[in-house]
C-alpha cells in the first residue's frame, strides 16, 4: 500500500502541475472570458467523470489493473508532451474559423474537448483501475487512502507549479516535469504488475446493518452529486472573496486551491479510517453531510467577519506583509482557519460514500461515485460561475450551497435505519437553518477595497455594488467626497484629479499625436474617460471597446457619466464583451488608436496584456500612421516589475516614449506611447488642433493641460534613453508571463519615487523628436536640468 500511496500522491502532482498549465495555454487560444473558463472547466472536469465511467466498460477483466493504471499514466505522459506541441495548429485552425469578438461558443466547445477531454479521462479513469486491485474487503477504505494521496500529491503539483516552476522557469519546463512524473510512474505500475501475482477476486465482507444496495444505491449517488456540487460552488463562490482579501494575484488562486486541496485530502484519511468502523453506514455519511450544511456556513462567516481582522501589523511584525513568503504562508493560515473544516467534510464524504451501498462489482461502484461526484463538481462551478454570483449574489449563493448540503445529510438520514432517526433528522434541519442565518452579506468594503482593509473606514457610501461573473465592481463616495470605481478590490478609476489626468491623457494623447485617428480601439472600459475623452475628438468616426464584464460600463454609465461624456450611448460604440487579446485574433480590422488601461499587471491574467506577443499583435492591428498607447502603473510594484512592462513595450515599439500624469513628479503611474513610425511631435500641430476642438481643449483644461506645452511638458523619457537602464528588463513572453509572477511579489511593495526617479535620470530633451517654440524648449531644458522634485514643469511656471 506503501508504494501505491507514493505513486498516486507523484501522479496528483503531476495533474495539478498539467492543469495549470493547460489552462493557461488553452485561453490563449479560446480567450479568457467567463464563457471560456466555463468551457474550459467542461471539457477538463467532464472528461475526467467520462473517464472514470466508461473505464469499467472498456478495459478487458482480465487486465492486470497494475498494467491498465500504467497504460493510462504513459497515455497521459504522451498526451502531456502532445498538446503544447499540438496547440499552435489548432489555433490557427481555429482563428481562421472564428468570428470576431466573443465568437462562438461551439467552436470554443470544441477546442477545449479536442485539447482537454483525452488525457482528463485518462486521468479520471486511473482511480477506478486501482480499485479493481484493491477490493473493498476493508469497506473501500484503501480506495479512500489512494484517494487521499492524490490530493495531496495535487495540491504539491499547485504550489510546484504557481509558486516555482512557472515563476522561475516557463511552461515548457512545467509540462516536462509533469511528463516526466508520469514517465516514473508509469514504469513502476509495469514493474509492479511483473512481480504481483494476478489481482486477486475481492472477498465477500460482511456488510454493517443498512438498507438493501439496491435501494441505497440511487440516494447515495445523488449525495455524492451533491457533495461535488457543493464543492465546487463553494470554491468558486470562497475563491471571489478570499482574492478580494488577500489581492487577486496567480500567487493567490495557487494557494487558495492548494489548500482546499489539502482539505479534501486530510478529509479523505478521516473518511478512510471512519469507513473501516463495522459501525459506518448510511447515517454516518448523513451526520457529516449535516455537518458540512454548518461548516459551508461558518466558512462564509470566518471570510467576512474574522479574517479581514487578521492583519500582520496588528497581530505580527510588519515585517510580515513585506516578505513575499512571510505574506504567502500567513495568507495561507487564514485561508485555512476559514476552508478546512468544510473540505475535510467534503473530503471525508467520498471514502464514507463508497463504504455504504456496495455491490459485488466494487470497481464499478467506485467508478459511478467517482464520475457522479466529478460530474457533480463541474455542475456547481459552472452553476456558481455563471448563475450563482451574477444572478444571487455571494450572500445568497452560499445559503443556497448550505441548503444543498442540508439537503443531502437530511435525505441520506431519512433513508437510514437507526432508531433515532427523526431525532438526526431534526438536528440536520436546525444544523441547516442555523447555517444559513450565519452566513453573512458579502460587505461592500471588501469588495470595494478588498485587501486593503485600513482603507474600508474611508468610504462614506456606497452609490452602487455588483458582482459579476468574472468581478465584483463597487462605485464609492469617498469621505473627503471624490466618487471612486472599483474592480477587484482596486481602485480603478475616479473623479480625483491625478486619476482623471491619467485617463483623460490615455485618450488625448494618442488621438492628438495622431494625424487622423478615425477608428479606435479601448481595451479595458474602467470607468469609461478615457473613452469618453478619445469621443470628443471630431476626428474619430468609430470606437470599439472590449471589456470582459458587462457589469462594468453599466455601472461607468451610470455613475460616471458626466466625465465619460455619456460615450456609452454613443451611436459610434461598439461594445465587445471578450478579452482584447482574443478579440484582436479574430478580427482583421485594423485602427488608428489603441489605447489599453488593464488592470494591475500583479492581478492574474493582466499580464497577458503586457506581453510581447500581445503587443505584437496589437502592433499588425494598426493602420499605417497608428499609435498606441499603454498605462504603467509605478504603485504597488517594483523596479524589476517596470522595466519588464517598459522593456517589453520599448521591444515591439522602439520609439516608445513616456508621458507623466502626475503633477508633482513624484512618480505614481505612467503612460508610455508607441507608434509604429517615427515622426516630429509638433507644438504648433498640438496646439492647432487644441484650438479647433473646444471639446478637447475644455477637456484637457479641467486636468491642467492648458496648452500644447503643458503637454509636451509631461513627457517623462523615451525608450531609447532609457536603454541602458533597461538593459536587465526581463521581456514578458507569453510562454511564461514573467511579469505575473515578479509584479505578484511586489505587490506589497511601494518604491514608486525611486522606479521614477530612476527613469528621470535618463531623460533628455528630445531636440530630434519635439518641434517646439524656442520659449518651450528653454524652459523644457531648464526643468530637466534643474528642477526639483516637488514640481512639474507646468506648475513651476506658473
């Protein structure tokens, strides 16, 4: 049992390490919309319930199982190594089918099964292959320990994966690992198959007191659908708020799943040595799900109401919050006070279940509870992910996962024999009843603010609150009365000065360094200015806007319309609900202006916006003559962190230069501007067009943009003055997303005045790039020379 345990723990851990990765391969096909993950999540999880259904079915009796579990871990091996191979000629079979924007979901469908559903059946399929080997003379408890193994060897393959293997290496390293494991396991399921002797037939156990298999089975089924359901909706629903909590980094989803990872495995020893008791039967299985119904209500709770008081600068040394891997493994501690009592429930459950309503074909039983408790799972993610938070709300979402756990304990009570039967099932009802008033209204400061909890006391009200399927949005009043919007947790956009000079820069920038710009492309609305600012040009004749939540321009339309110029109702907009990299796959529709103004780079999937390869792309969708333009936030990040988004930028754009918001030039963000042809940026051109568009003037104006000077007055360097400092920049390639995980460590950090000091120190006056009135280009020379750091240009002249 020994080696079995080791060899199905390295192949959990090698699954785990192939579903980080495939994931994250796959939405660069199929785009990373809520739609996509759905899909995803289809093909991954339905092929392994397929899998482990029709593996009973298929595989000949007299089949070692010592073999049949080898064939099926060198299948996955071959299929690990196949599919990175394959999936560049799948994409362009499927670009060349595609249509534009959000596409179909069909052909989505069928990418993601093609990919996905082979090696995920092969993987579901290996659990039931042991069972054939193990029997169930000791009530199924040796199939729980396998089980158990698994999941811990999966929730090592999380933390080997997120935490070291696609942070140092890339995904390539990441699949040859997990190639490799199986490789090894493989070899020694065929090794041990030569030296045992044929599987013996599995003895007959006396079976405790319960009612006939043949009347248990269908109730038992169904409570095993449920605990799936359960599950996964939970960790969905746990997933949302604990990333708002502890910030939405890739470092974050990893340790969340690892520990609900965790869970389940401490669960499913629990449940092995309850399911060797004589004494285990249909009740037992009943008082835990029971238990879960208030476990599923003390984790909301505990996510609400205790962790976000458990800070390190209250209990521990600050020092806590600044060391990556100090803030990880408290992260982690806290995620665990919440999770575990529930996952070890759900964890304990399946051991329990394949204890009860056995049958002589054990293998059989082993394989329906496994499909159906899998097939249950991806009911509840997609269920929770698409209907649950969008449409309930997390509040209610969670009530409703405790009445289905309720539910379940009741139902499976209600079948037993035991003499107090009415008793246990009146405890189950009041267990549920009492879990579902505990649950807690997901507070608006977590997810208007999120992990930054010192900042909850500053919002005065709340003007609008939404969860959507891919994230929670929140307008605020701010005590000192600024209205502010937020996604994720973050701020993203307000009506402060230093945030509407940025977005409103974001627009009129491109636009008036563009000769023409008649079509323009907006990659992640916020709160609509600087759509709103690229509208009021006269130029621009259409304006397509691709935001991955619908919650968010219904929300910008209505609280920030003013500032956005109503650019929603806008006959010349084209809203597209799908993430800009898969939309610009689709389309051969080329544009004047991009402008992209993603979310944090230490956010999980924001990255893909600052690679190479996106850039690239968006580069071969400009007209001749277009610009781009980029924010690059200096916050809540390092040094290492913007010079991979600058070297990266600079890389496909040679002629990147920057332009500063922030009036005080002590570095807060940055907008860096590319084109794919140099020309002279002219002050009289600016400044023509400033005064043959009262629109934009007044726009800019209310900022304090006053002129074309104020404006070239903001430029803050250029690419190739900067050269020498981006000489270490680390390139963000899509093959490894380095910037996730360097902007994911620094996200605790604040070095902002140094990263833009630095910057400053290289910049020059760009005598062959600005075309500027003698009076300008003094008084430019002179501040970049001498002027001190509590002051910008504009200011100082005034």
């Amino acid at each position: 049992m020994g080696r079995l345990l080791v060899l199905f723990f390295a192949s959990g851990c090698a699954a785990l390490i192939y579903e980080t990765v495939w994931f994250y391969l796959v939405q660069l096909v199929v785009g990373a919309s809520s739609i996509s993950v759905a899909v995803l999540l289809c093909a991954f999880m339905g092929g392994m319930a397929l899998g482990s259904w029709l593996l009973p079915r298929l595989t000949p009796k007299g089949a070692h199982p010592f073999r049949v579990v080898a064939a099926l871990e060198a299948g996955i091996a071959i299929l690990g190594l196949a599919i990175p191979l394959a999936l560049p000629y799948i994409q362009q079979v499927y670009l060349t089918l595609a249509e534009p924007g959000a596409g179909s979901i069909t052909l989505r469908a069928i990418v993601c099964f093609l990919v996905l559903t082979p090696p995920t059946m092969l993987m579901g399929a290996t659990l039931p292959a042991i069972a054939r080997w193990l029997g169930h003379d000791d009530r199924g408890a040796s199939v729980g320990l396998i089980y158990m193994a698994n999941l811990a060897g999966g929730a090592t393959g999380t933390v080997l994966a997120g935490f070291y293997l696609l942070r140092v290496h890339d995904t390539v390293v990441a699949t040859v690992v997990a190639v490799t494991i199986n490789a090894i396991v493989a070899v020694a399921f065929w090794r041990m198959s030569a030296l045992a002797s044929e599987a013996p037939e599995a003895p007959q156990a006396p079976l405790a007191p319960q009612a006939p298999a043949s009347s248990a089975s269908p109730v038992i089924y169904a409570a095993a659908a449920l605990s799936g359901f359960t599950a996964l909706g939970a960790e969905v629903v746990w997933t949302r708020q604990l990333s708002l909590l502890f910030g939405a980094s890739v470092y974050t989803f990893s340790l969340i799943l690892a520990v609900f990872l965790s869970g389940l495995g401490i669960g499913g020893l629990v449940g092995s040595r309850l399911a060797r008791r004589p004494t285990a039967s249909v009740v037992t299985l009943g008082r835990v799900q029971a238990m879960l119904a208030l476990a599923i209500g003390f984790g909301a709770w505990a996510i609400v109401n205790v962790l976000p008081g458990w800070q390190p600068t209250a209990l521990f040394l600050p020092k806590v919050r600044a060391t990556p891997s100090l803030a990880f493994a408290f992260d982690a501690l806290r995620c665990a006070f919440a999770l575990l009592p529930a996952t070890i429930l759900w964890g304990a459950s399946f051991p329990l279940t394949l204890a009860i309503g056995r049958r002589a074909d054990f293998d059989r039983h082993v394989a329906r509870v496994n499909a159906i408790n899998t097939a249950g799972a991806l009911a509840g993610a997609i269920a929770f992910t698409l209907i649950g938070i969008p449409l309930l709300g997390s509040h209610m979402a969670q009530q409703a996962l405790v009445l289905f756990a309720g539910l379940s304990g009741a139902m499976l009570v209600a079948m037993s024999t035991v003499p107090a039967r009415k008793v246990w099932l009146l405890g189950a009802a009041a267990a549920t009843v009492i879990a579902v008033l505990i649950v807690p209204a997901v507070p608006g400061h977590l997810i208007a603010y999120g992990r930054s909890v010192n900042s909850w006391p500053s919002i005065a009200r709340f003007l609008y609150l939404a969860e959507g399927a891919t994230a929670s949005v929140a307008v605020t009043q701010h005590v000192g009365g600024a209205r502010q919007f937020h996604i994720a947790g973050k701020v993203e956009a307000s009506d402060m000065d230093i945030d509407m000079r940025l977005e409103r820069m974001l627009g009129h920038i491109p636009a008036l360094l563009h000769p023409h710009p008649r079509s323009v492309l907006i990659v992640g609305v916020g709160a609509g200015v600087t759509a709103g600012a690229l509208s009021i040009h006269p130029e621009v004749e259409r304006i397509v806007i691709c935001e991955i939540e619908p919650v968010v321009p219904r929300s910008a339309r209505a609280y920030f319309g003013e500032e956005n110029h109503h650019v929603f109702d806008d006959p010349r907009v084209q809203l597209v609900f799908d993430d800009a990299r898969h939309f610009l796959q689709t389309t051969d529709e080329k544009f004047d202006v991009i402008t992209s103004d993603p979310i944090h780079p230490w956010v999980r999937g924001a990255a893909t916006l600052y690679s190479l390869e996106y850039l690239s792309l968006v580069k071969d969708h400009l007209t001749p003559g277009g610009v781009v333009t980029q924010w690059i936030p200096l916050y809540e990040t390092d040094m290492r962190s913007v010079k991979s988004e600058i070297g990266t930028f600079a890389k496909v754009f040679p002629d990147t230069t920057l332009w500063n918001p922030d009036l005080l030039e002590e570095g807060y963000d940055l907008v860096a501007f590319g084109r794919a042809e140099q020309t002279p940026i002219s002050e009289a051109v600016i400044q023509a067009r400033l005064d043959a568009a009262p629109r934009v003037k007044k726009s800019l104006e209310e900022v304090v943009l006053k002129s074309a000077a104020d404006i070239l007055g903001t430029y803050a360097g250029r690419g190739s003055d900067l050269a020498p400092w981006l000489a270490d920049a680390e390139i963000n390639r899509e093959r490894h997303l380095r910037l996730q995980y360097l902007a994911g460590l620094a996200a605790n950090t604040d070095q902002r005045f140094g990263i833009f000091q630095a910057i400053l120190s290289h910049r020059r006056y760009p005598a062959d790039l600005f075309v500027a009135s003698a009076d300008t280009e003094a008084r430019l020379r002179d501040w970049y020379a001498n002027a001190p750091p509590e002051a910008g240009p504009a200011n100082a002249e005034r």
